[in-house]
C-alpha cells in the first residue's frame, strides 16, 4: 500500500479526494495529511465487504463511498471483486497489483493505471508528513535511544525472506557500539529473543512506528512493509532481499540501498556485506 503513494499524490495534484479501502490495520499507514496519503480509509476486511463480494444488498460506508465516487481503482486481477464493484459505482478501473517480471518498479506500475485518467505522477515525494501528536509520542518511545539510533526488523511476511535473526543482532552491535538499538517485532514476531542492548518495538501504531523510524539514523531490515514503512518516513534504509527482486520491490524513499543474495537464499548474505553496505549508506557516526 505504501507503494501507492505517487497515484496517490497524483490524484491529490488533480484536486481529488482520495479514500482507500484496504485491510484496517496496514491501512492506518496512509491516513494522513501529506503527499500521497489519503483522507480516509475505510475497512476490506469487514462484514460489508464480505457482503458485497457476495452479491447480498448491503448499506454503509463502504457502499456508500463506492456510489459516490467519480472513479474506483481496483488494484486486484479477481474479476468476481471488479464486477462486485463494477455494479456499484459509476466507474472502475481495474489493475493488476503485480508488476511483469520485467518491471517497470511496483509503485511506477501502480501510477500505470492513472493513465485513463489523463494523469502522470511525480517522480519523487517528501517523507510521510506525520501529526505532531504522532511525533510527540515517537519522541516519548524514543527517549532512551540516542539520536540517529539504529532500529532493525529482521521479519517480513514469509521465512523464506528473512536474513538470520542473529546476523541482524550481530550487526546491529556492530553499528550501534555500547548504544541501544531499536528491534521492530511484528504481530507474528513474539517469540523473538530481545538481544543486550536491544529496545523492542512491539506492535506499535503503525504511523507512530513511521515517525519512530523517521527518527532513526539508520533502519535494516528485509523485504518488507516494515523496511517500505521506515523508507517513506524518510530514514536511511537498507532492505536486504533473497528471491524477491529490488529492481521491481524495493522501498521508495530519499536514502534507500539494497543488497540482494546472488543465489536467492537469505543465508547466503554475509555479515561484512551487510555491514559495509549500512556503513556506506549511513556514513558517520557509524563508522
């Protein structure tokens, strides 16, 4: 979803208003006031949508906002979801989320489908303009870190893209000295050892978790929403990738590096590499 961000702003740019209809919690991500984030999202995973997709009448805010959109934007390849949809608003376009193989990268090929609309987004975008509420609370959750600390996630979504949790620790010591560091733990992430040294993030809001990382003067992580979350909030990213292509999924921010595996196997990246590549991008004090 952040990979959304430049249709997004496109859509801002032509002076509209823009909801998201998505799974609840990733989409509090993009609830905001900025460039390429969003008015309002509204719930997928929800009893009006199982009873749309379903073809029972239904009434809410869901139904409401597809009746009264201009166009809806179905990011899906399922044509039973684009019909459901189609016969509730005055118009949709559907698109298929997944780039080709041969690219272009995911949040060019999401723009793609503005193209109907006459529009072309922009090549860039400022970090995620998080509320001073959510700054202040970042600042709270951060006060016994040292400024420009080094936050790591070493989860995503599926074991077969994560990098060894130990290598991340190791790492991590390295960079951050006699500091503490911040370890992001997802919701399925609780069984995770918390290493000397190492602060854990545990389920926070996600936009307070953004302008946690945004804080952060360096984030290491894999191919994951953590990384892209930590990305747009603008911290200096490393996300180290297996067989998943960074040519077509890497995070999109202002300070971003990545390191792929020749042999698409997580394990077969070594620690050095790792280091050297976080000590490139981040320069001093992590040297």
């Amino acid at each position: 979803m952040l990979l959304l961000r430049r249709a997004i702003a496109a859509l801002q740019g032509a002076g509209h208003r823009v909801r998201l209809l998505a799974p609840a919690a990733p989409a509090a991500a993009l609830v905001g006031r900025g460039r390429g984030e969003v008015d309002e999202a509204l719930p997928w995973d929800g009893a009006e949508v199982a009873a749309l997709l379903a073809g029972d009448d239904t009434s809410g805010p869901v139904s409401t906002a597809l009746a009264s959109a201009d166009t809806v934007l179905a990011f899906t390849r399922s044509e039973p979801v684009a019909s459901a949809f189609r016969a509730r608003c005055r118009r949709l376009l559907a698109w298929d989320p997944a780039p080709p193989p041969d690219g272009p990268h995911a949040s060019a090929w999401l723009a793609r489908s503005l193209g109907p609309l006459g529009l072309e987004a922009p090549s860039d975008l400022p970090p995620l303009d998080f509320t001073e509420a959510e700054r202040r609370e970042a600042e709270r959750r951060t006060a016994g870190l040292p400024r420009g600390f080094v936050a790591v996630h070493p989860g995503s979504g599926s074991a077969a893209k994560n990098w060894p949790f130990d290598r991340f620790a190791r790492v991590a010591h390295d960079l951050a000295g006699d500091a503490p560091w911040l370890l992001v733990h997802g919701p399925t992430e609780q069984g995770w050892p918390v290493p000397e040294r190492a602060v854990p993030a545990r389920e926070w809001p996600l936009r307070v978790l953004g302008a946690v990382l945004g804080r952060s003067g360096l984030f290491l992580g894999n191919d994951s929403g953590a990384s892209h979350l930590a990305a747009a909030a603008g911290a200096p990213t490393l996300a180290l990738f297996g067989h998943t292509d960074p040519v077509l999924w890497a995070p999109v921010g202002t300070s971003v590096a990545t390191l792929r595996s020749a042999s698409g196997a997580m394990s077969d990246l070594r620690e050095d590499e790792v280091l050297a590549a976080a000590r490139q991008l981040a320069g001093e004090p992590f040297r």
